[in-house]
DNA sequence: CACGATTTGTGCATGCCTTCACAAATGCCT
DNA sequence: AGGCATTTGTGAAGGCATGCACAAATCGTG
C-alpha cells in the first residue's frame, strides 16, 4: 500500500461481515471516480437531473466506455436509453469513496505552500475539514489561520486523537517529512498526502500519495524537448505530425 | 496529447534527422524519470558517485527491475557488476527530459495558491525558472513577488514571446481556466500545468497535465473507508487482513 | 401493444506495464 | 591468469487497463 498502485483490486465483491457492501474496484477507475464526481457536480449546478455515459464522459475528460464500465464496478444504476439520474450517482460515487460524511484533515508545516491550502475553501465542498493546523516553529505556533489556531507538532498525538483524524496533509521541508511521517503514523494515521520532494518510508496499512510539481513540470518538459527536435524536422512532415485539429 | 497518457511510446529510436536522438521511452517510464532524478542528486549530495540499482530502487521507492528497465530505454551506461555512475546518470536523465538549460514558466493567477508557487525555491533547482508572473486583478497588477512584477494577462502574448515561454501554470479559478488556457495555447505555449479543477480543452498538440489535490485526498478517502470496513470485520480475519509487516 | 430509437452493460481482443529469473559482463582477489 | 562475487540488461510470462462493438434493456410513440 505504501506505494501508489499495489494490487489493482481492493476487496471481494461479496457483502462483508461488516455490512458495508463495498465493491471490488480496480485501482485505475478508484483514481477517476473523483473526477467523475467533479464533472457531476458541475452538471447538477445546470439543473440536469439526468446524464448519458457520453455526456458525462465528455465533461471527466475520458472515454465513455471507460466510464461505463468504471461505473458497473459500483453496481451501477444506470437505466438504458436514457442514462444515469444525477444525484443518486453522486450519492453513490460519495458513499464509495466514503464522503458520506466529512472527513477530517490535519495539515503539518504551515509555511508557504501550507498557508494556501489551510486557506483553500475548496476542500470543504469537496468531503474534507480541515480540523488541526501543526508546525515546529514556535514563532507560528498560536497563530490563527482561516479560524484555526497553529499547534505545535508535539501536540499532533492529543489533537488527532480529540478530532479523529484519520488523514494528514505534510506540507514541511523534505528535511522533515519523514519524522513528521513517522509521528503522523504513531498517532495512527493512516492515509498521508505528501508534498514533501521526498519518498516517505510507512508501514503497509498506511497509504501515501504525494504531489511534486517539479515532477510534473519536468514531464512536461520532456514532451516539450521531444515536441521540438520533431518541429525541427525538414518542414512538411513536421507540420503535419504537429498541427492537428482540435477536440478529445 | 491532451489527455494524461495517450499513447505509451513516443517516437522510434532511430536517430532523428533534427540528430537530436531521442530514445524510444514508455509513458511510465518518463513519468518515473524525474524521480530518480531526484534520488540521484540525493546520492550525489552524500558523495556518492556510483550506485547500484538496488540502492536508487530503494531511494526512489521502486522496484530495481523496473529502474533497470527504465535506464536501458536510454541507452543506458550502467557498468555490470558495479552500478551507475552517478554524475553521468544525472546528466543523461536531465538531457532526456529536456533539463540541460532551465527551462523559463509562466504563473498565471497570482492568488493564494499562486503566491506560494511564486516564492518556492524548489523550482530553480529543478531545472525550471519562473520568468512571467500574471493575474487579471487590476489591484495585483504591479505587485513584485520574488523580483517578479505581476503583469495584466492581458500581456501574455508580448511577454510569452519575449521571453521565450514554452510552460505555463494556471492557477486562477476553475471558472477562468478555460480562457486562460485558450490565450496561452494562441500565445503558442505547448504545456499546462492546471490547477484548477476544470477539465481543459485544447489543441492535440498541447500537453496538459493537472494537479487536483481535492482529487487526491479522495482517492486517500477511498482508501480509508476501506480500511475502515476491514477493522470492522469479526476480528481474527480482520486483523490477518489489517496487519502486515513493514518494508515495501 | 408493437416497434424503433436510444443508451447501458460487458465479452473480447489488444497492448502496456510489471516482475521474475537468468545469462552476460565486469572487477577484484589470490 | 583464472575464478568468484557482483550487478547489469533483457527475454518471457502474467496481470491490468483500454476501447471496440454489440446484445439486452428501456422509453416514447403511434
Ligand atoms: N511552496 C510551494 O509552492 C511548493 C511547491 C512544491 C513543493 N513544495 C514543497 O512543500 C513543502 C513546503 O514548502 P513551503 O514552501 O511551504 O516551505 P516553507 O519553508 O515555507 O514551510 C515549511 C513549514 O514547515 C515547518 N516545519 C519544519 N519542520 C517541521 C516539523 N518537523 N514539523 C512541523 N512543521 C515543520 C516550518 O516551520 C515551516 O513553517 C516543501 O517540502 C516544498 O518542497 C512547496
Ligand atoms: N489554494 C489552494 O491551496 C488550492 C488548492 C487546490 C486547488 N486550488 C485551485 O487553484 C486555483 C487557485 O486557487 P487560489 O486559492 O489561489 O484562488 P485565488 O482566488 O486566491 O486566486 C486566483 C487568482 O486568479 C486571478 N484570476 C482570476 N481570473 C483570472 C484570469 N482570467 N486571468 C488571470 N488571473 C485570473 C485572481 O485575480 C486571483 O488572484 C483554483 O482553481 C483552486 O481551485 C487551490
């Protein structure tokens, strides 16, 4: 687990002991659920109750057999010739990836980048709450920000526990990513956003995500640096390899 | 193009008439590529100047066959027996991904997020250099951020073209996004990074890859709520299934 | 009630990615 | 010089993911 894709499926289908009836999804289409939810909660603003696979696919950004088949895995309740009704399919999409309720956040390192997303409201309309800020120095520390007021990481065991966190945000320098980790991990969370340019060692129960721009941006980089050694080709063929028309 | 990974491999490896010689790489692989990158200069901090696939494995969180496997796509000069030099692994992975001169990046949407991306460091050091600050907020017009004005966007195709600005950065509201894009693709630029949650519309020829960290957390959430229902199972089963060793 | 238009759900083929396992190559040590 | 330990580079197999193409289901209409 502690690495982005492990085993690509998560669980029998069959209704657990535990009665919560959770599918048996494939990683890849657990990575575009949320864009789908995304996409539905834009189409719902516009008042539609109803939406097609095609529609739908057209506004995630994917194939619309992809999407079908992603959304049989949730035992789909699509009706044929005329598509899927909105709000149940977001009520399910949410009840799966267990946004039935919200989930609370905590953010450790409120530098630069974490001053942004403890203000960024976008995470509340989306399933999260952000419930308790951390940093290690003393002069952000009782700082308020957005409502919150800073602790101090040592207090991250009395906190996580008070506001059962289950998911933290670490927003710190690579320096101290993996302590903060490990800290996160004693307190008993178990799912970690990293932004830290650093590979974070967990145990297996824990799940870790991590962003890095520089990362993105140098991928983008090579499709540039490959863009320009064909642009530079002889002229013709260049051109048309290179201009296309528009559209997904 | 438009799309995160369209096809896998990316043009034949035979020696382009541009003679720029660009290997033939899988999509996976050039996405891991900046992260042994990224271990390397790691390495090379402590002194080390030769490693063993196993170790850069272990610091970039991946299987060693798999970085193998990576490596060879680039003609690779590793020394059996002995390992990869590091210097010129560094060197060879950086002209790959187009890194050799630090390539310059527009920011457009100078708000709370753009803000901490304006005054990250980490960017510099990775081979890219932020040369163009915008926003369309008349009062962030003329605010210096790092030695950087914030130009009107209005401004974009002059300084686009100025300063030779192949990337840019969207980080407005989901609702301008679209606009933005559509005025940096006709100011000529050929790869977004979006952060905004908004599927873009572009140009095949146009690359865009997006940061959504609402996504992520989701995909966590996912996660968790699985945990959760595991926990919840008659004990014995649940704690075989919950529980494992460290190590990846 | 029957028919046609529409759209879902999915079997299937194809291709990509990952991982194992091992032969080939290198360097060191005696 | 020869043998041994080490480590790379890669063939091959298996597992996922993708997308086509179509049968099955549903609705509206006459
Ligand atoms: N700023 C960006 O736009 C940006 C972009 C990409 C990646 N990142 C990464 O995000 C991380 C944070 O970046 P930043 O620009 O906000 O850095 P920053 O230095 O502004 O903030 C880091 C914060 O973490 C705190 N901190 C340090 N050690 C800590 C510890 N052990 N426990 C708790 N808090 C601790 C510091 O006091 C500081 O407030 C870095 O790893 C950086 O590489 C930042
Ligand atoms: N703040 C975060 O931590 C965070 C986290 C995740 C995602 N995001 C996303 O990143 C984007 C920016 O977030 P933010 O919190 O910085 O928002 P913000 O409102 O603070 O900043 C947006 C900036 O974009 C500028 N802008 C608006 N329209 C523009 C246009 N047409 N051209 C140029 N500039 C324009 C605004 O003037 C403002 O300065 C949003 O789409 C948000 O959903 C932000």
């Amino acid at each position: 687990m502690s690495h982005q894709r492990d085993r690509a499926s998560t669980r029998n289908a069959q209704t657990g002991p535990s009665g919560l009836d959770l599918p048996d999804l494939p990683e890849a289409t657990v990575a575009r659920l949320p864009e789908y939810l995304r996409a539905l909660h834009g189409l719902a603003e516009t008042g539609l109750d109803v939406v097609s696979s095609e529609e739908l696919a057209g506004a995630a950004g994917v194939n619309s057999a992809k999407l079908r088949k992603d959304l049989s895995y949730l035992r789909s309740s699509g009706t044929r010739g005329v598509g899927y009704d909105v709000a149940s399919l977001i009520a399910k999409i949410e009840y799966v990836l267990g946004l039935s309720q919200h989930r609370t956040v905590a953010l450790v390192g409120v530098g630069n980048l974490g001053h942004a997303l403890a203000g960024y409201a976008g995470f509340e309309s989306r399933g999260f709450h952000i419930a308790a800020l951390f940093d290690a120095d003393p002069r952000r520390v009782g700082e308020r920000i957005g409502g919150l007021r800073v602790h101090h990481v040592d207090e991250l065991p009395l906190v996580v526990a008070q506001e059962r966190i289950s998911i933290a945000v670490i927003a710190t320098p690579a320096q101290a990513a993996q302590s903060v980790a490990d800290a996160l991990v004693a307190c008993g969370v178990t799912s970690i956003l990293n932004f830290a340019p650093k590979v974070l060692n967990v145990p297996d129960n824990v799940d870790v995500r991590k962003v890095d721009l520089a990362i993105e941006l140098q991928i983008l980089s090579f499709h540039e640096h490959r863009k320009a050694s064909l642009t530079a080709l002889p002229s013709t063929l260049g051109g048309v390899l290179g201009q296309e028309a528009y559209g997904s």
